[in-house]
C-alpha cells in the first residue's frame, strides 16, 4: 500500500477536473454539430475560449489518454469524487464532477 500525501491527491484530482472538463467540452462540441444546442453569441465566445483550453488539456495529457467510453467515464467520475471528499468537501459537493 502506498500512502499519498495531500499534494499527490490534489494533483490527481487537477488532472481528474481537467479530463472531466475536456468531456464536457467535446459533448458540447457534438451537441452544436447535431444541432442539439444552437451556436449563439454567446457559445462562440464560449468556443474560442475553450478550444485554446482543450488544446493546453491535450498537450498536457496526450489525445490518447482522453479518449474513451461510458464506463471509463464512470470510473473518472467516481475517482475524482472520491478525491474531492478526501480533500474535504462536503459529501453532496464532492459528486458535483
């Protein structure tokens, strides 16, 4: 068993925010391409943001190591809640990924 300490765990979760962050922002991608949410003022300005982010989260973490499917989402999920109750949130916040 390997004990962590608090910098290593507040690591893995930056790097669990930045994923989950990445996710949601592919899923917004694929909603404005099927026409599920309409590209406004407002998601352009949205967009230039954070294609300049999505690509500071892929050079960090590499392509490869975002890509993958429901279940490994899940997985994230669950980790980076556990990580947020140990740093101390409060239970209810913590599964706010």
């Amino acid at each position: 068993m390997k004990l962590r300490n608090h910098k290593a765990i507040s690591v893995a979760y930056d790097e669990f925010w930045d994923v989950v962050w990445w996710y949601r922002y592919q899923a917004t991608l694929h909603q404005i391409e099927t026409g599920e949410k309409p590209l406004t003022g407002e998601t352009c300005s949205f967009l230039e943001r954070a294609k300049r982010a999505a690509r500071r989260v892929e050079r960090k973490y590499g392509l490869k190591n975002l890509s993958s499917d429901d279940f490994e989402w899940g997985l994230l999920s669950g980790r980076m809640s556990a990580l947020a109750w140990v740093l101390g949130f409060e239970w209810d916040e913590s599964l706010d990924t």
